[in-house]
C-alpha cells in the first residue's frame, strides 16, 4: 500500500504505544508463570466467569481439589499445603486477568477512536489482523496448558515454544505499525548491504528466540549449568553418539540428557553468530551518512546486546538444581528489547507505509 497521508492524533499513538507495553508485560508475566510452575494451577479455561477468582474457603479448595486431579500434582507437588497452591494459582490468574485486561483496554478507545473518525482503513486492517492474532495466541495458550493437564507433570515445551512464538508476532505485528504511526516522516537509510544483512539478524534473533522458548520449556538449563563450556567440553559426548539421534529422543525430551544438551548447544552457537553479525553490522553501519536517529538506534542495539548475553551466561550458571526465576525473566525480557530495537534498525530501512 501507498504511504498515507492521514495524520493520527496523539491519543491513537498513545494508545498504541499502551497496547505493546501490555503485551510486553504479558509475555513476562508468561515467564514468571512457567518458572514458578504455575501455567496448570488453573484447569478450566472459563472467558467470562474465570475472571472472578475464588472468593472463600470452599471454592479456595474446590480449585484445589481439581488441581490434585492433575498429573503435576501428583507426580511433583503432591503433599502441596493451601497457601502453596495460591501462590501458583496467583501467576496463571495474573497471566490470563492481565490478557482479559489487554483485550478491554483495546476495544473502548478503539469504539472511540473509530467513532471520532481517527482511525483510518489502512491501520483499520492492520488493527483487524492484530485482533486476530491475539485471538490465535490465547486459543494455543489453552492447547498448551491442556498439554500438561493429561499424562505429564509440565506443558510440551514445543506447545510452550509456539505459544511464545505466536506472541512475539503479535508483538512484532503491533510494534512495526506502532512505528508506521508514530514514526511516519523518518528518512530512509539508502544502503543494500544494510538492508540484506538486518534481515539475517532478523532471521537469526526469532530462531534464536524459538531455541530459547524451547530450552526454557525443558528446563536444558539444569543439564549444563557452565559456560562457556558445556560441563568441561565445548560438545557433550551425548551428541556424539549416533544412538542417541533417534525420533523417541525428540518427542519424548525429557527421558535423557540428548535433547537438553541439543538444544543448549545450539542455543549458545547461534548466541556467538548473532553477537558476531551485529557487531560487525553496527561497525559498517557506523561508516555510511546516518540520521541521528539512526546513530542512536545502533548504540541501543550493541548495548542490549551485550546485555542480553550476559544475562543469558548469568541465568545459565545459576541453574543448578532450579532455574532463577528472576535472571530467567529478565532474560525474556532482554530477547523483547532487542527485538523491538532490531525491528526499529530495520524500519529506518524502509519506507513508511501503513
């Protein structure tokens, strides 16, 4: 589509700009619920009447009663006191109120913005295909925790993977049309290699992001708690050994060692690659004629970089018998941030069209 001319109000950016910090906050509050072992404390998945918790006594222990029905009960939490339960039902609660909350916020400024005439067809549809995205994104959610309702103690970490993946493009999708709103008038960095290379990191940092999802879901962490060797070698003898690459050894990750120690591997390697391809993308990027903007947004991309990777190295050491819920949170926090200023590097590249 051609660039409009339609000039927003501030009250339709602000908004905007409202919508990706709830989402940002949602997708850490997700964190927070899969490190403390939270995401099955809550068995039904009730829309409207879920949105009131209990309120006594007796309903207290009717959602507990339902959850020492579960799997995770049964074979890790079993012996689990009352209060214990309410604290793990109080994050799966917070995850979900908070996506109830997401969705109010949405659509009375939207009925008003619409109403008022501010909002135009161009960002109409593009509104249209965030709705449907969240949508997708809290229908996987409930197919991820069903996942671990049935059989087994935790939820896929595939299914967990795909849900934060979901939830990254929702993300992404309202954060680039934040941009074409809020940044409608930007000059254009004129330059190919530019250009081809932010799309590699592109590419590189979601792949990255799914290894990441996938190494949190099973827990790969605890296998390999070094850095920056993997237990005393840089390539587990695991991986090595031609037995262990088997279908049963993928679907069924948490029999053995081989697929925490894929995973983390490759986790870490693709770490280097991206820290490699930035560095030296922010060092030629420094030599062409850039805005200021421009300038500013390379020095935020290497300096989150840098600190994103040690938080990944001070998580990974600090895995030793748990995960660290809050290293591990600022950790997905971290990949959040670098994403939204990889994708603003790479919006400055491209014209402006809503």
């Amino acid at each position: 589509m051609a660039h409009t001319s339609f000039k927003y109000k501030k009250a339709v950016k602000v908004w905007l700009i409202i919508g990706l910090v709830m989402i940002f906050f949602q997708v850490v509050i997700g964190g927070v619920t899969r490190l403390t072992g939270s995401g099955l404390s809550i068995t039904k998945w009730e829309i409207v009447t879920g949105t009131v918790p209990p309120l006594n006594h007796a309903q207290w222990q009717e959602e507990f009663e339902l959850y020492q029905q579960t799997p995770q009960y049964q074979k890790i939490n079993e012996g689990m006191s009352l209060s214990d339960f309410k604290f793990i039902y109080f994050w799966e609660y917070f995850h979900r109120l908070w996506a109830r909350s997401m969705g109010f916020v949405f659509l009375f400024p939207f009925l008003f913005f619409w109403a008022k005439g501010w909002i135009d067809k161009p960002l109409m549809r593009r509104l249209g295909v965030t709705v449907l995205l969240a949508a997708v994104v809290a229908s996987f959610g409930w197919i991820m925790v069903a996942s671990g309702l049935v059989d087994r103690p935790w939820v896929n970490a595939y299914k967990l993977t795909i849900h934060l993946s979901l939830a990254l493009i929702l993300f992404s999708y309202l954060l680039w049309t934040t941009y074409l709103v809020v940044f409608p008038e930007k000059r254009v960095i004129h330059n190919k290699l530019l250009k081809s290379v932010s799309g590699l990191i592109i590419v590189i940092l979601s792949v990255q992001i799914i290894l990441g999802g996938i190494m949190s879901g099973m827990k790969a962490g605890l296998f390999y708690p070094s850095w920056p060797d993997m237990n005393g070698s840089y390539l587990p003898a695991v991986l090595l050994n031609s037995a262990e690459w088997n279908v049963d050894n993928f679907v069924h990750y948490d029999s053995g060692p081989f697929m925490a120690a894929l995973i983390q591997f490759l986790h870490r390697n693709t770490a280097y690659l991206l820290t490699i391809i930035v560095l030296w993308f922010s060092y030629r990027a420094f030599q062409v004629r850039e805005t200021k903007l421009f300038r500013t947004s390379i020095y935020l991309l290497v300096s989150m970089l840098i600190i994103q990777v040690l938080l990944g190295i001070f998580t990974l050491i600090n895995c030793v018998g748990n995960v660290p819920v809050g290293l591990g949170v600022m950790h997905q926090a971290g990949a959040l941030l670098l994403l939204t200023i990889v994708l603003f590097v790479r919006y400055q590249m491209r014209p402006g069209k809503v």
